[in-house]
C-alpha cells in the first residue's frame, strides 16, 4: 500500500528543508543528490528482473569474464550498474568528475555538458558477487568539493579525490533488499528513505537513525582467521568465549559478505563490523577501498552516533594517496570500536583463557 506524501515527506521534500539551513544555497547540490537517487532507483529495477534481463552471471562470460582495476571478476550488473551512475550524474552540470570503483581513471565530465563545483565517487554495486544467489546488495557514494581550479575548467585529475573523509560533503548507500531503501547523510544526522514503487519516490520512513553504543553481535570472515593480527584475534576469542570469558556476556556473529547490507544491520540495531588489515595478502594494507567504501560508510556511522576506524585511527582521518586506495575497516557501535582500538594500542599480552580458534592437542606445549 502506498504511503501518503501528506504525512510522509518524500526525498525533495527532506532536501528542500535541509537546504533552508542555508539560505545562499544554490541548489545543485539537492539536484546532485536527485540525480544520484535516480541512478539508484535504475539500478534497484535491473537487480529485482535478475535473471528476467539476463543480469546475472560474469561480464563477458564467453572471454572468461572482465575483470576490474581492482583485479576482481566483473558482474553484468557491476557493469550496468556503473554506466546508469555515470549516465545519470555527467549531464545535470552539478559535477566537475566522477570516480568509480570499476574504472581505473576518474571520469571526466564531457565537454557538451555543463561544469560544476563537486565531485562524485562511488562503488555502483557492492556485495556483487552475492548477486548470483539473491542475496541484498546495494550502492554507495560520497560526495565531495572539487578543488576550484577544476570546477572552473582546469583538468581533472586523481589529486582531485584525495581527500580525507572528514571533508566529505554528503555520503549514503542504496540498499536494494526486500524494500529498496537509500539511507542519506547531508552532514546533519542519518535519515533512512524507502522507495514508494506505486509512486517511484524515497519516501522518509527513518528520520533519525542512531547506531546504539553497545552491541552483542559482531560481524566478521572468520575464515581469514589464521591471518588476522593479535588485537583482532583477541576481540573475536573474548566475544565467542561468551558469558564464561572476559566480556560476560554472549555474542552472536553475523556475515553476509555484503557491507551494505552489513552496514544497514548495524545501523538498524547495532553490532561492529570487522574487515581489518591481515597477513593473508601483505601487499596490500587491507580489503576494502577507501574512497568508495570506508570513507562513505565511516561518514554514515559517526553521523548516525556510531564510530569509524582502520582498528589504530580514526577512519575519516585517513589522507588518501591513491584513487583506489585500500585500508582495514572496522565501524558500528561506538563502545565496541574503541576497544578494539585500545587492544591494537595495549602491548600484547597472555589472555588466561583458552581462545576457540587455538589449536587444541594433547601434544600442545
């Protein structure tokens, strides 16, 4: 049943009154982020046809899938899903660039098109490899400043996007789940919009979401264990070690292999989600892209009352280096995030009891 715009504002309406808090405001930032809700509201239609539209499986299956700046296979969807966000933002004349996790260079806006004074990065379709089984999978993007220089015509480059995340302007993700939903920070708190399909809007149905300071679940690939440092380790023994460990209390573990749908959880109810740096690649300082990823979602959480780290600092600290740039990430519930810190700041010690992912053997020294 389609909800009433009379009692529920839609997601110009929300915008408008945000801007009113800003009186010499233009308005190409609201239409900026309409813009993107569009490219959101495209790609929540491709995922729910699936198999329908031939939108499942690898991109060009028959060469043995493409594969991406970041070395992974790419998905039909991951391909569609980047080319409605380009299409969709590069016209309105709000942008100066664009960066995506799917293409190695930031895009510079054509010329026929007019300029503007921000920039956009984004990953078009997180989670993509969960497409194949159904599973919830979603978008995420920031929006930055662009250096003067570029918005008044000079050339775009990657120096451009390095930027750390406390300069972000806005930041969200579209979750497309059981419901399509586009959760939204403009600086001013986390709100939670559903898409009305009868109507084709965002409607506010979530206008002030917190993450709660504590939490018992926790959400990490524990199949990475043997690689994970000793500060990680020690948090994940003491939370399975349940009521009889150091912590008191039970905890459950999630993993949907999904970060915004990882995300969304813990914005909805709460827990601390882990992909931290490890030993299994040493080249590579972590999983997770910065720009698209931990900057965008760090923003999202710390606005939401939540905290953001890479497990030793804060997450919106970080000073980009690089256009893809990756990092460990740990965000959620505020108290849960700062005891990882402290155990990554504590020298390491012997814990007094027996951790579950220890070997066990009669022969153990």
């Amino acid at each position: 049943m389609s909800l009433s715009p009379r009692t529920t504002p839609t997601l110009t309406q929300y915008l408008i009154e945000e801007r009113r808090r800003f009186p010499d405001a233009s308005g190409d930032f609201n239409a900026l982020i309409l813009d993107v809700a569009m490219a959101c509201k495209a790609i929540a239609k491709s995922v729910a046809y699936g198999a329908l539209a031939d939108m499942y499986g690898n991109h060009a299956a028959d060469a043995g899938g493409s594969i991406n700046v970041q070395g992974e296979t790419q998905k039909k969807l991951d391909v569609v899903s980047n080319e409605l966000f380009i299409r969709m933002n590069e016209w309105g004349g709000h942008l100066a660039g664009m960066a995506s996790e799917e293409m190695d260079l930031p895009y510079d806006i054509p010329a026929q098109h007019p300029r503007g004074k921000y920039l956009l990065v984004f990953d078009p379709l997180d989670g993509s490899s969960n497409i194949d089984v159904n599973v919830s999978v979603g978008s995420i993007f920031s929006v930055l400043r662009a250096p003067d220089a570029t918005a008044e015509g000079g050339p775009l480059t990657e120096a451009d996007f390095f930027q750390p995340g406390t300069r972000q302007i806005a930041a969200g993700y579209a979750l497309y789940g059981p419901t399509t939903m586009l959760v939204l920070s403009v600086g001013n708190g986390v709100a939670g919009f559903t898409l009305d399909p009868v109507m084709g809007e965002f409607m506010l149905t979530h206008p002030d979401l917190r993450v709660p300071e504590d939490t018992n679940e926790f959400a990490i690939n524990a199949s990475n264990s043997r690689f994970w440092e000793a500060p990680v380790k020690r948090y994940v023994d003491e939370c399975l070690a349940g009521k009889t460990g150091p912590r008191g209390k039970d905890f459950n573990m999630r993993w949907i292999a999904s970060m915004v749908a990882e995300a969304h959880r813990i914005l909805m109810r709460g827990g601390v989600f882990m992909y931290p740096r490890d030993t299994k690649d040493p080249s590579k300082p972590g999983r997770l892209r910065l720009l698209y990823e931990a900057n965008p979602v760090g923003f999202i959480m710390e606005q939401a009352g939540g905290r953001a780290s890479t497990g030793q600092v804060p997450m919106l600290s970080v000073q980009p280096t690089s256009l893809h740039q990756r990092i460990g990430l740990v965000f959620g519930s505020k108290n849960e995030v700062e005891r990882i810190e402290r155990y990554h700041a504590e020298p390491p010690k012997q814990d007094s009891f027996a951790p579950l992912f220890a070997e066990r053997s009669l022969f153990r020294d």
